[in-house]
C-alpha cells in the first residue's frame, strides 16, 4: 500500500488532483485580476537593440489567439534583427491560453530541427529558463527562444506552466500569464552566433517587458 503511494507517477497524479481541486474551488471566488501597463508602450530602444518595426496579427490569428495584450516588433543591432512576441492574458479561467510556438510554428511552415531547454542570462545575476528552438523553411533558419512568464517566475516546459497556473489560482486567485518570444534568424547556419545574439537581446529586454506584464 505504502510503495503504491511512494510511486513518483501517483505522487505526481495526485498533486495533479489536488491542485484541480483547488481551482475549482477558486473559480468559485471572483478572480483578481491584474492591472497592467499596454505593451505597446515598451520602449523602442532596448539597450543597444532599436526599434526597426512593428508587426502586424491579422483578425482571424487574433480570434484564434485570444491575447487580451499583445506585442509584435522587431528590433535590430549591429545588422541584426530580432523578433520580439509577447502575448498576454489576464485570465485562463474561460479558455484562453497561450498558443505553443512548437504548434504555431510548424502550422506556418516551418520545420522543426532541435528542441531542448536552456537557461538565460537576463542581467543582474538572474537566470532564467526558456526553450531554445531551432526551425527551418526553406532555405531560411531562425533561432527561436521562449517561456511562459508569471509575474516574477520564468517557466520553460508548458507542462509545468500549467501546473504553476493552478497552483496561482489556488494560492492568489489569479490565473495571468504571458507567452514571450523571441526569433534571430540564423545566417550561414551558424547557429552558435545566433544564439548569443538572441540571449544578448533577452538579456536587453527582459526586464523592461516586465513593467509591461502584471507583477
């Protein structure tokens, strides 16, 4: 009886429980939602990195999205351009959540080649983590980073972003959180340089954006 419990796939199915249990208990509370700044006000110089242009989402990706705050803009240094993507939602209780870029991505044609997690300087001593995405169409490559960020917690794996949700619903009754996104396209398959450029800009970035988000 005691080994059954003491398995680590039981132990996981039954915080699992709890923790829907408890947000059911919350959403019977009004949920507290956070105020916060219009991501169209982040800067458009982000230390060395300055704004080239913004980008545009169609109404029908919109209707798909559900965002109730988004950001789409590219910025550029030293002849390099990175593509920044937040999109923020204040609630997940009637639906909404963010869209996987590993879902998005594939259904705008492009092909994944590696998935794996790393950690990110974002200055100050802080690390954070994010997935690092690698992914081709045609003959174009592109380094992608991105996470799932909660107020001051950075998640990487969507699984674990959907458990710390619950986990917020129960303790704060809040359920917000952004999806942000960061794409540099990878010239001369040199994936090592992209990379550096694209953990340069997060490092540029990150803490501004956060003013934008809910703390």
């Amino acid at each position: 009886m005691f080994r059954f419990f003491n398995s680590l796939p039981v132990r996981v199915a039954s915080l699992v429980l709890i923790l829907q249990g408890g947000l059911l208990y919350s959403s019977i509370r009004e949920e507290v939602i956070p105020s916060s700044r219009p991501l169209a006000d982040v800067p458009r110089t982000l230390g060395q990195w300055q704004f080239v242009q913004e980008g545009v989402i169609d109404k029908e990706s919109m209707a798909v999205l559900q965002a109730d705050d988004t950001l789409v803009r590219e910025y550029a240094k030293d002849g390099v351009q990175a593509n920044l993507y937040v999109a923020g939602f204040r609630s997940q209780r009637t639906g909404k959540a963010p869209h996987s870029p590993k879902n998005c991505l594939p259904g705008s044609g492009w092909t994944p080649l590696d998935d794996r997690e790393v950690t990110l300087d974002v200055g100050q001593g802080q690390v954070i983590p994010a997935n690092r995405y690698v992914i081709t169409h045609g003959d174009y490559r592109s380094m992608v980073f991105y996470w799932y960020q909660s107020r001051d917690r950075a998640v990487a794996r969507e699984f674990k972003a959907k458990f710390w949700v619950m986990a917020d619903a129960l303790r704060y009754n809040r359920t917000d959180t952004a999806l942000i996104r960061v794409i540099v396209p990878i010239i001369n398959k040199d994936e090592a340089a992209a990379e550096r450029q694209a953990t340069d800009f997060v490092k540029s970035m990150y803490s501004t954006v956060l003013d934008y988000l809910p703390s």
